[in-house]
C-alpha cells in the first residue's frame, strides 16, 4: 500500500481529490493462493462502471454468523487488501471485497464524489444476495475505506440501520490533518506545513460526519505506532462518535491490526453482542459482557 501520507502532500500542492487514491491494475493472485473458496462477481454503479469482487462464503461446516463488506484503503488493489479479512470465513463470517473504480480489474478512474457510488453499489449488491438474508451485516473499513464509509453512511442513513456494527481500523479523521502530519515530516515543506495544508479537501473527511453515525456501534481499531495516520486521528473519531463505541489501542504499523490473532479474536468477541461494549476498554484481556444474575458475587469489569 501506498504512503498515504505522501498522497496528501499530492493533495496539499494539487489540491485534486484524485490524488487521494493510488490504484493498481491488474491481480498479481486470487484467495485460492490462501486457500480460500471464493467467487469473482462483477458490481454495476449508478453511472455504469463495472466494477470487481471476492466473494468468500463461510468455510464449509461452519455456521454463517454474518457477512462483512469489507471497504479496503486507498493503494494497491484486492490481493494487498486480503490480509483484513482472509481469517473471517473460518470463524463463520462470509466476505464481499470490492475493488473500488480504477482499481484491479474495476473499470474507471477513482475520484470523489463519484467513488460514493462504489460503496453504493456493494450495499446493493447485498441486498440482493440470498446468502446474505436474514444474516448480520458488519461494515469493514480499513484506513481510507473506512473514512469514505463513514462519510457514505451517514449520506445513506437508511443503511446505517442495515448494520450490526462498523468496525474502523487505522482511518483518518481528517484528509488535511494527515496532510499537515506528512507535511511537518518532510524538511522541504515543513515550513508551510500550515498554510499548504489548508488546500487539501477537508468536507468529506470523516472528523466531519462521525457524529451524526447514530444507532449502529462502532469499534475503532487505532495503532499507537502508525506511521501515517497518527493515533490522534482514531481517538478524535471516537470522541466525536456517539455511543455505543469503543476505542481499542493496538501496537504495530497502518492498518496491520488482524496480523495479530489477539485483535482477531477481539473483533470477534465484540461481533458477539456489540451493543455490549463502549468506551476505552482493553477487549483482549476484559470479558464483553457486564456481570449477569449469575456472577452477583464477582465484582463487575470497570473500563479500562
């Protein structure tokens, strides 16, 4: 994946939305290299694109628990994105992963608010999928992906009441701020870091929709070692979020959290009842759930 920090100095000298997105053509392997089932399928936007797919049903034997739609961030294509979600279908999550316009095999060239359409396309997709009735739908946004969901839903809130959660992991609160962020790391623009920050387009950031993200919880995933969206990003979308959501603090590099099997399971866990969890809490070492009748003796688990 491409520094998305370097994209937003792009963004900052250009000003151009376009510059947001570093697409890769092509598809260097399919999740059979994984060993992984899995299907191609096609998406048709509004304005006609085609745009391209996995499908990555449950493993056989499993129980379907839910589908997650699974929106990947602003470089490279499908195959460099697998490593999100290659692990859900074992533990009985099903898998839509959409290249975005421009990107892999999709037609077109990304560019906002035109890409809007992508995730629209996806969500309708699933409406019509049979394997997807009457299932839990989880929302997957990894880095940009994420920051364009959040904007999405809440331009769509009638698909804000489709989910079961949104699971955030590593996204920008603000395109201009991450701008700001590379700016003030390199010695050649460190000096106007400011005032070039300003020219990069800020309204749909997702700083400027999370509270409006209303009734569905959230689980944001923010590394303390990211390189190129600061923590600062992910603890600013979770107070601007309204509850329930939980902030969970991971180690290692951008959107590198399900590397690690303890954020796997906590996402797990967490799917087991979403409703259950807010605030900052330390999911891979405290229970979900609150003491019941049952455990009156046990004192409860405070927030971390």
């Amino acid at each position: 994946m491409r520094i998305l920090g370097i994209l937003c100095i792009l963004l900052a000298l250009n000003g151009c939305s376009s510059l947001l997105f570093y697409p890769e053509p092509g598809q260097l392997f399919t999740p059979e290299k994984a060993k992984l089932e899995y299907r191609d399928v096609t998406l048709t936007t509004a304005d006609g694109l085609k745009l391209h797919g996995w499908w990555l049903p449950a493993k056989k034997g499993v129980e379907v628990k839910g589908t997650v739609l699974h929106l990947h961030g602003n470089g490279g294509n499908l195959p460099m994105h697998l490593g999100g979600s290659w692990w859900l279908p074992k533990q009985g999550y099903q898998v839509l992963l959409v290249d975005y316009r421009g990107y892999g095999l999709s037609e077109g060239e990304p560019s906002l608010p035109a890409i809007y359409q992508d995730i629209d396309a996806a969500f309708k997709w699933l409406d019509q999928a049979p394997e997807v009735k009457g299932k839990p739908l989880i929302l997957l946004g990894q880095s940009l992906g994420g920051s364009m969901a959040v904007h999405y839903l809440v331009q769509h809130p009638e698909r804000q009441k489709q989910l079961k959660a949104v699971v955030l992991d590593g996204v920008p609160a603000s395109y201009r701020s991450v701008g700001r962020y590379a700016l003030s790391n390199s010695w050649v623009f460190w000096a106007f870091q400011v005032p070039l920050s300003w020219l990069v387009p800020d309204g749909d950031s997702a700083i400027n929709s999370m509270a409006r993200l209303n009734g569905v919880p959230k689980l944001i995933y923010h590394s303390i070692d990211d390189p190129i969206v600061p923590l600062s990003n992910g603890i600013r979308l979770y107070q601007a979020a309204p509850p329930p959501r939980v902030l969970q603090l991971t180690r290692g590099g951008h959107v590198q959290t399900f590397a690690d099997p303890v954020w796997r399971k906590v996402m797990l866990r967490y799917l087991e009842d979403p409703q259950h969890f807010d605030g900052l809490r330390r999911l891979g070492e405290i229970p979900n759930y609150p003491a019941t009748k049952n455990s009156e003796d046990e004192p409860p688990e405070s927030p971390q």
